[in-house]
C-alpha cells in the first residue's frame, strides 16, 4: 500500500518548505531515515529524512515549488505498484461564494429610518465626569 511521506513542520512560525533538490527520484529505493530532498524555510536550509521505505512512486513536487508544512511531498510504495489518484492534501479546493440573484429584494428588509429635522444635540441627556 502506498505511504505519503509528508514534509516535517519546522516550527511555528514557518508555514512552507521550498524544494530545493531531490535526492531521489520516482522508481529510486528508499529507507527510512534517508534523505530524500533538501528544502528551505525563510530561515534556514534543511534536509527532509524519509518516514516510509519502499519505491518513489511518485514526486509531488518539483525543484522551485513551494511545499506547505504537514502536507505530502513524495508517494512511496511497492515495486510497480500504481498511484490511482492525487493525495487529497494535494489539491485545494475552489472556494465558492453564494449566488445572489440582482433583480430580487428580500421580503424583510429592515425599514430605514429618517433622520428628524428638529434633532438638537442639547435634546440629549448630558454625561458628567
């Protein structure tokens, strides 16, 4: 069964992962604990060690992309085994926004109220320290 090797948070503040190289490539061996890809954060350089051993089936990412943290970058499984579809992390899904139609007005719209001609500010209630 294929594995998502996912890339290591780097602290809190660090939100992505540059891919800077790959070090395995799809159809290579991997171990557990190898390094597969150097990546850079806005701070520092790092190498991203393997948590599955088996095949590179597949790179989802390329040298230059940005990589967010705790999501997949590399699909490893048996030998000729076969990724069906993309991880769901992979994609983002479109935002949609509500359709509101121009030519309708609501039923219960709130009824606004006109200002009065006569309004003073001396009408109010003074406030004192």
């Amino acid at each position: 069964m294929a594995t998502e090797v996912m890339m290591p948070k780097q602290g809190n503040s660090v939100e992505s992962c540059i891919i800077l190289d790959w070090r395995k490539k799809e159809g290579d061996a991997v171990s557990i604990g190898e390094i597969i890809c150097e990546a850079e954060t806005d701070k520092s350089t790092i190498e991203v060690e393997s948590t599955a051993e088996g095949v590179v089936l597949q790179l989802l990412f390329g040298i230059g992309d940005e990589a967010p943290v705790q999501s997949p970058i590399m699909i490893v499984g048996a030998p000729g085994e076969h990724v069906v579809t993309q991880p769901s992390a992979v994609v983002s899904p479109v935002a949609t926004s509500p359709v509101v139609e121009k030519d309708t007005v609501p039923a219960s719209l709130p009824t606004l109220m006109k200002p009065a001609s006569n309004f003073s500010s001396s009408d109010l209630p003074g406030v004192s320290p």
